[in-house]
C-alpha cells in the first residue's frame, strides 16, 4: 500500500483546513459520500477530524482520475489533493478542489461496506458499532468524550488535587452486593471487578488530602435502561475537611468547566450532533450582573413536594411515595425544571449507601447529592460527606451485612486520625449522553457494554 510522499507542509488535517484557503494540501482520509452530476464529481472526504466536499470536474483532472474516483466505492482509503476554497455562501465551510488522488485500499464492488447510508436498526449499527464509529456523527461524539474526559481531568489536575488509582480488582463491594461481577482469584479466594474506586480514595485522600481517581468500573446490573452500562468510566474526587455544602460547589465549578471546555472547541462537532448548543451556553450562563450563578439546589423534600405537586397537575403518571428514591420518570420530571444541572441533596439514609454520613439536624437524612443533569437526563454526580466515626461505620457494615473482615481497613481510616471527608463519582458516559444530547448511552463510549452485548 503507498505511503504517503507528499512534503509536510502541504500534509494537513480536515479540522485545520480553514487555515490553508487558496493553497494545495493533501489529506489522508477515506471516501464517505459520493455525488455524481455528469461531467462533476462531488466526494464527501472524512478524515477523523472533520468532512469536506471535494468538487471533481471532468474537465479539470486527467481521465484516469476521474475515472477512479467515480468508480470508488464508500469508505475506500485514499490520500487526496486539491486547492481548498472557501463556499461562496458560506466562508465557515470550505471545499476542495481536487487535484491528485492515489488510493490506498479500493474496497471490492462484491463486498461494500456493510453501513449504507440509509437508515439502519440500532441492532444493526451495535453489532457493527467497529465500522459505525467511523460515521460522521460518532466521530464527533467520541471527540467530544475526548474532551470531556481532558476537562475532567485538568479540573483537578489543576486545582491541586492528585490523581491515585485503586484497584480494579477487589475483595470487596463499595455500592451493593447485588451488583457485583464475580471472579476467581487463584482458587481460595474470590475477586470483584470495581464498582467505584471510592473506598481507595478515601484512604489516598487521608495520605495526601485532595485527590481523585478515574478508571473503569463495573456494574453487574440487570437494566436494561438508556442510562445503564455494565462497564463506564468513572472519575471521583475525594477532598478532606470537605462539607456536603462544599461538595456541592465543588460539583458546580467542575461541571462548569467541562461545558465550558466543550463548547470552545465542539461547536461544529455540537451540530453534526444535532444538539442546541444554546442548552449548554444556559448552564454556564452568568446573572444580568455578570457574577456566576449556582447550580439550582433543591432538599429531597422539596423534590418530593414538587413532585406530588406535578402528579397532582396530572404532569406525572405516579405519585411519588415518600421515602423511595427517584425513579426515572421523577428524576426526568426534576431536571427539566431547570436549565441548569440541579443538586438534589439529604435523600432519606435508608435509599443510600451505607459510607455516607447522616445528617445531623435529622439523622434519618444522609449528607448526600445527587446531581441531575438538565433536559432530562437525570443522574449523573453521586457524591455525599462520609461517616468519620469509627462506631457508626462499623454498626453501618453489620447492619449492611457486608463482610467485616473485607472492610477491616476501610475501618482503619477511621481509626488512625480520622477527618471528615467528601467525594463524589461522574460517570462519563452519562455526561457524554447529556452534553451531545443523546438518547441512549450506549453511543457515548466506543464499545458500550451492556446486559446483552459484549461483542465488537
Ligand atoms: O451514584 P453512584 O453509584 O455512586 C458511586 O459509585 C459513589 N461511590 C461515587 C463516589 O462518591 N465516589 O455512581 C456514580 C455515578 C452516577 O451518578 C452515574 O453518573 C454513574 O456513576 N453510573 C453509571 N453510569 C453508567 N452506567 C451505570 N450502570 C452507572 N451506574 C452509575
Ligand atoms: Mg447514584
């Protein structure tokens, strides 16, 4: 197959072509869409940043290349040169006109590229989910998870916390029992795939007082929901001295800094997506004095009492029983309330986990968030203050029927110079879904894993 051997200077990327208009450059891409008018030839390149029409008319190339251009079939590689120029209506889309082309790999007529540009089953586009990324729409949501993820690191990165990753094999469960993917560990002893660094953190955090971790985590959950995977990213900070209040702030400048970051350098990512970027501006947006305005917070009481009041409107099906966690349709009716991520925060103690630390002004309350992410996408922060005291953690693993032994030194942190401490966990993928404006999670990551699908 050729190499290319065209000088560097005229070597350039889709996403950088703007930067080239009235010059000869050459790409390295594939064929994605070809248009044929008689005498004109007009192929749509992609080339992993970005795609640009070429314009081909025969009379301006030789023969040859006309001719293997117009025989070319979709998704064929090829190393293409032309003179960009800017649209004449508009000078934020450019084109290029075709100069040289060799072909890399020409895909035979007898075996076309399995995803025709026509309407496909989700099925279908999952199981060849390998060729479906190179579509122009899931290549921008993976860039945009690209910068997501980068965002999300440099926030603490930048803000003096350090990153410490735990374990993805455990001896123990941090968010239930119920959830775990088993394994053998060398006969005598069993392993678990991590259902959240957390617990790790927590012991990293009392050695170096800011950090965070961000891995893959694992949960063996049996729903088949649009949020649900059984593997996804998580990063999760984890501060010492910290308040459920400073939690809350903390969850509020990160977020905003991940949409910030998303929207300096996705716009035409955004589009492709199809999602109103106006959406995003309304969580970063300023009050009419120019300060910065809070994330929306609301106690589980109030959601509760708001969401009584909508079932009495007949805006929600149920009525929501006081006590129970959110459902779907709940957390759906909430976000859509504000435009703005909106932090539910003291959920009833016993609807959440059994590390988080009761509220002091009303015990049967856990000093926990939850925030939920606008337009409905509900959760995507859990985060909550930790119980510090050595009594009540121990109490709390009984009555949790969790395994003593496993948790002896969880325990410890709590024994040796024990601090009140905060963290929360982001799952990637469910920012992914909220930030493009997907329905489904399974195209936020490049091979979604869920209850029935491990393959590509
Ligand atoms: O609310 P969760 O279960 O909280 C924890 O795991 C805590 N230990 C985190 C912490 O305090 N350090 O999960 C945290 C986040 C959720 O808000 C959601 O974004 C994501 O992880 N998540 C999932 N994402 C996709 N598929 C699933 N099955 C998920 N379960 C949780
Ligand atoms: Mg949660």
């Amino acid at each position: 197959m050729p190499t290319t051997n065209t000088t560097p200077e005229t070597l350039t990327t889709i996403a950088s072509i703007g930067q080239h208009v009235g010059q000869t450059v050459t790409l390295r891409g594939w064929l994605y869409n070809l248009r044929s008018s008689g005498k004109l030839l007009f192929p749509t390149f992609r080339d992993g940043t970005g795609t640009i029409q070429g314009i081909v008319p025969k009379a301006a190339v030789s023969e040859e290349l006309f001719e293997t251009l117009k025989n070319l079939t979709l998704e064929s590689s090829l190393i293409v040169s032309g003179t960009v120029s800017a649209h004449p209506k508009d000078p934020a889309i450019f084109e290029l006109q075709v100069t040289a082309l060799t072909v890399t790999q020409r895909i035979p007529d007898a075996t076309p590229f399995p995803i025709q540009l026509k309407e496909n089953g989700p099925d279908f586009l999952m199981e060849h989910r390998h060729l479906w990324l190179r579509t122009p729409r899931q290549s921008a949501i993976l860039r945009v998870r690209a910068t997501i993820m980068r965002a999300a690191a440099e926030y603490f990165d930048t803000n003096g916390f350090f990153r410490t990753d735990p374990p993805i094999l455990t001896p123990n469960a941090c968010e239930g029992t119920s959830e775990l993917f088993e394994m053998d560990y060398f006969g005598d002893d069993k392993a678990f795939l991590t259902q959240s660094g957390q617990l790790y953190v927590e012991a990293t955090a009392m050695a170096l007082g800011k950090v965070y971790s961000f891995g893959p985590t694992f949960r063996a959950e049996k729903s088949k929901t649009r949020r649900h995977l059984t593997e996804f990213w998580m990063i999760e900070p984890e501060v010492t001295y910290l308040d459920l209040e400073g939690l809350m702030q903390l969850a509020d400048d990160f977020l905003s800094h991940i949409v910030t970051r998303v929207l300096e350098s996705h716009q035409a990512d955004l589009k492709v997506i199809g999602k109103d970027i106006t959406k995003l501006e309304a969580v970063i947006a300023p009050g009419p004095d120019g300060e910065r305005v809070p994330f929306p917070k609301l106690s589980y009481d109030e959601a509760h009492q708001m969401l009584l009041d909508a079932h009495a409107k007949g805006l929600l099906e149920n009525a929501h029983t006081y006590g129970d966690d959110f459902g779907s349709p709940d957390e759906t009716y909430i976000s859509n309330q504000f435009s703005k991520p909106v932090m539910v925060h003291r959920y009833p103690a016993a609807v959440k986990a059994f590390y988080m630390q009761p509220d002091p002004a009303d015990p049967t309350k856990a000093l926990c968030v939850d925030v939920l992410a606008p337009e409905g996408y509900g959760e995507i922060i859990g985060g909550s203050q930790r119980v510090d005291d050595y009594d009540l953690l121990h109490s709390r693993i009984v009555a949790h029927n969790l395994p003593l032994d496993a948790f002896q030194w969880y325990l410890d942190l709590r024994k040796y110079g024990s601090v009140p401490h905060s963290g929360f966990g982001m799952g990637i993928e469910r920012c992914v879904a909220w930030i493009c404006g997907l329905d489904h999670v399974r195209e936020t990551i490049p091979f979604a894993r869920t209850l029935n699908r491990i393959y590509p």
